[in-house]
C-alpha cells in the first residue's frame, strides 16, 4: 500500500457494515425523547448574485427542537432535528434520512441537520459510527414514517410520509445511496456530500464483506445531487472524476456540484462538518437545501437552481465543474 493510500484510510476509514441486529425488526418499538431547549438554523451570509443559492443559506424560518431515538435499553440509537411547532410549518414536514462519515455524530453536522429543520424537513440521523450499509438510514426513515401514525408521538399526523430523503457524507453518502437504491419505494431522491470512490469500500466487523457497503449509482431510479471539492483530500477519496463518473452513470434525473471555497476558505472532504470540527459549511447549505426544498416540496424558486436553460447551479462560479441532467 503506497503512503498516499495509507494515508487517506487513516483520515476516511470508509464504513462497510451491516445492521445492528434486531434493530429493523424492532423499529416500531423505539421511543422518541424530546430535549430541552430549541435551536435556531445557522446564521450563514447568504451569497450574492445568486438567488436560489441566497435564499436557501441563511437560517430558515422555523425554531428548531433536537431529540433522540432509543431503544429499549436506553441506548440513543438516532438523533433528532425537526421543526420546533409543526402547526406553525402550514404543511406536513418531508423527512430525511441521514448517514454520517466514518466515526463521526450527528452532532459533528448539526449546523446543517439544524439548517434543514428551519426549513420545515424533519431529520433523523443514526447514532452508529458506521452507516455505510444504509440498513440504519432506511430503518431510521421507516421509524419515523411509523411515528407519524402513533397517538401520542409528537410525529403524529405531522409528517409528510411520501416525501423522504436519504442523505449522507462520505461513508453516510454510500449508506445513502443504498437505502435509496434497496427501498425506492419509500427513498423518493438522494444527496450525498464526497461519495467515496468504490476503492475505499472493503470488508469491516459491521460488514462480512466489501459487497454489503458496496454502492452502486448507476441503479438509483430516484433523482440525486452528488455534492463534491476540488479538496486536495478529496481528490483522494472522492474526487471530482470520481463524482463526475457517479453522476455520468446514472439514467435519472441528476445534478453535480463541486464547491471550490466555503467562508473564506477551500471546501474539502469534512467541510460539511461543523467549525468546531473543522469544518467549514456554509457555502454548502444552499443548494443542499434547495436540492430538498425542490424534490421534497416542489419549490419552483428552488428548482432554478437545477432546471431551465440556465441553471444557477452551473452559472455559479463558486462551483465550476458542476452539471445538471
């Protein structure tokens, strides 16, 4: 194994892992805890010249609570971002399904889980250090599709249960890919932020072998947004030929966009993450969520970022690269 290799597995270490036992099967019987004190979006700048992308950076405008999914021992299995008063959205919230990097927490993004739930989607996101299967993201969503149905559920009634989004980061981005191509019934379009080339994906505990994480793009029947860098760690792990071949494979409708620089600075492989993390967000959440808010809730300001003659997306010069189909 060359240095370089050795290197960008110490730094991704991509995910390949089954189920938790039990705990498809055991999905209904999950509870949800609500936690003190609601969050407000990220306070991001919204950039100018480009409207779509201005208006779907900064905070949206509902009040954000977080929560958690356990199971029942106690054990926190998924965390929860969702709109802090559903009579307040005016409609019922579409939900997303999200898969984390290799070892990384839900709360290692929630400035962008966050940023979606001020938009009105409800996000769930499981707690494992590895998602990459995509069994945890797809029970994740079902679970929630259940609790729209349970009396009593803060849930109940207020989710929009045919509009569901799988998305994930790196790991969490295959993860994604796979709930969405093994559940096309329930997963209705996918975002994935630094989709791995298929080299990373091999055998782990979680995974007996590399075929259980293996995704494969090009069998997705749901529209997709692949998000990239021209990131010098990225241009390992997943760079833009490697996103750019994903998006050439697939037969649906499709976008590409690889972000260059993100609050002053180059976006690369963790950029998603939060500062504190050494992240650097920003510049990302605006197509993200218009990506969401055109797919899940048919917005037509959101989806000139991606339809038309001129696509903001590909005008945007903060994404060269990017491509649409």
């Amino acid at each position: 194994m060359t240095n370089i290799r050795r290197a960008a597995k110490a730094a991704f270490r991509v995910g390949r892992q089954t189920a938790v036992n039990g705990r498809r099967a055991g999905v209904t019987a999950l509870s949800a805890a609500l936690l003190l004190g609601p969050l407000t979006g990220i306070a991001a700048a919204a950039p100018a010249g480009y409207p779509v992308q201005a208006a779907y950076t900064p905070a949206g405008p509902y009040a954000v609570t977080t929560g958690v999914v356990t199971n029942t021992s106690g054990q926190v299995i998924d965390d929860l971002y969702y709109p802090g008063s559903y009579p307040a959205l005016g409609f019922k919230s579409p939900i997303v399904t999200w898969g984390d990097g290799t070892n990384a927490t839900p709360a290692m993004v929630s400035v962008l889980l966050s940023h979606l739930a001020s938009y009105g989607f409800t996000v769930i996101a499981p707690t494992l250090a590895n998602t990459g299967s995509g069994n945890e993201i797809d029970a994740a969503a079902h679970y929630l599709v259940a609790q729209d149905s349970v009396p009593g559920s803060v849930f109940a009634g207020h989710l929009d249960v045919s509009e569901v989004a799988a998305a994930g980061a790196s790991q969490g981005a295959g993860g994604a890919v796979r709930a969405a191509t093994n559940d096309p019934g329930l997963i209705k379009t996918v975002l994935t932020f630094s989709l791995p080339n298929t080299f990373w994906v091999g055998a782990n505990p979680d995974c007996p072998t590399a075929a259980d994480c293996m995704f494969n793009p090009a069998a997705l029947t749901q529209p997709v947004f692949f998000i990239s860098t021209h990131g010098p760690l990225d241009s390992i792990i997943a760079s833009p030929a490697t996103e750019k071949a994903f998006f050439a494979s697939t037969t649906v409708h499709a976008a590409l966009g690889i972000i260059r620089n993100s609050d002053g600075r180059a976006v690369d492989h963790n950029s998603v993450q939060n500062p504190v993390y050494g992240g650097n967000p920003d510049g990302e959440l605006g197509y993200a969520t218009a990506w969401l808010e055109y797919h899940l809730r048919h917005s037509t300001t959101a989806a000139a970022a991606f339809t038309g003659t001129h696509p903001e997306l590909l005008s945007n010069s903060n994404w060269p690269g990017s491509a649409r189909k």
